[in-house]
C-alpha cells in the first residue's frame, strides 16, 4: 500500500517551508529513516526521513516550491 510523506509540524508559529532538495529520486529504494529532502524556514533547515520501506514512487513538489504543513509531498510504494 503506498504510503504519503507529509510535511510534519515545524513548530508553533512556522506553517509554512521552502524545499531545498531532494535528496533521493523517483525510482530509489528508500528504508524507513532515510533521507529524503531538506527544508528551509525562516528559523531552521531539516531534513524529512522515510516514513516507511519502499520506492519513492511519485515527487509531487519540486525543489525550490514552498509546502504548508501537513502538505503531502510524495509517494513510496511498497517493495
């Protein structure tokens, strides 16, 4: 079943990021905890891990795009 990555929460008054870079590409095996992208806001850069095993399958924001929390970002299918 695929699995979506989302924008997870950035913190109380930060709802909104720009995403640096990908990280891995359409096609790649990713294992849970590996990382996918970088994120920028106004008070921190991160970087967003695999929610789970699989191909990311599907990016659905390209690098340089700005994302809101909760936004769903891309798509890992299972093995």
């Amino acid at each position: 079943m695929p699995k979506e990555v989302v924008i997870p929460q950035l913190g109380n008054e930060i709802d909104e990021a720009e995403i640096d870079e990908w990280i891995t590409s359409v096609g790649q095996r990713v294992t849970l905890g590996d990382q996918l992208l970088s994120i920028t806001t106004p008070k921190l850069t991160m970087e967003i891990e695999a929610p789970a095993n699989g191909v990311l399958s599907e990016i659905k924001v390209a690098a340089g795009e700005l994302v809101k929390t909760g936004d769903v970002i891309a798509i890992i299918d299972d093995d």
